[in-house]
C-alpha cells in the first residue's frame, strides 16, 4: 500500500494546507503539529483539497482540532473537504465538526 506523507504547511495570515493520507499512523504526529503551528491563531482556515485516504483516526484530528480551538475561543474552518471525509463525518454524525462558517 503507497501512503502520502502527511504535512501541514503555512499558506500565511492563519491559512494552511493540510496533504497527504490522514489515518492511524500519523494523525497523533499532525494532532501535535497542528496545535504547535497554528495554536495561538484566533482563526485557522485549513485547506484540506491536497487530502488523499482519510480513516476515522484522520476525522478524529480534524474533529480535535475543531474542540480545542473552540475551547479556547478560536475557531478552525476547513475548505474543500474531500467527498469521501464528507461522507465518513456524516455516517458519524460529526459533520458539523467540517462545515465551513
């Protein structure tokens, strides 16, 4: 099985570009890298187009990094949530976790 590397990259001004396969393997390693890269921000806006394979341990990050932002009065908006995301978040009723405000 060929897997993406997973990265989160800076686009500037509270933007990023999450890539890559989001599953069991690395989603605790970018759980971190997302609270050390954009932790501080009021607002996060993650661009998720560049996603390839996503289990529900890549929802769970997702879905973290939604709760602890709004736990500490920031907010965290995904664009361009892949179908197949999409799809998983509402058989677990976790899509309002994706929905972009």
């Amino acid at each position: 099985m060929n897997q993406l590397q997973a990265g989160l990259v800076s686009l500037g001004q509270g933007r990023w570009a999450l890539s890559g396969d989001l599953q069991f393997d690395n989603a605790a390693r970018l759980l971190d890298e997302g609270a050390a890269a954009f932790g501080a921000d009021a607002r996060a806006e993650i661009d998720l187009a560049q996603v390839g394979r996503v289990d529900s341990a890549g929802l769970a990050l997702l879905v973290e990094w939604s709760i602890a932002a709004h736990s500490s009065g920031r907010t965290v908006t995904y664009r361009n949530v892949p179908p197949v995301l999409g799809a998983l978040a509402g058989i677990s009723d976790l899509a309002q976790f994706l929905e972009s405000s």
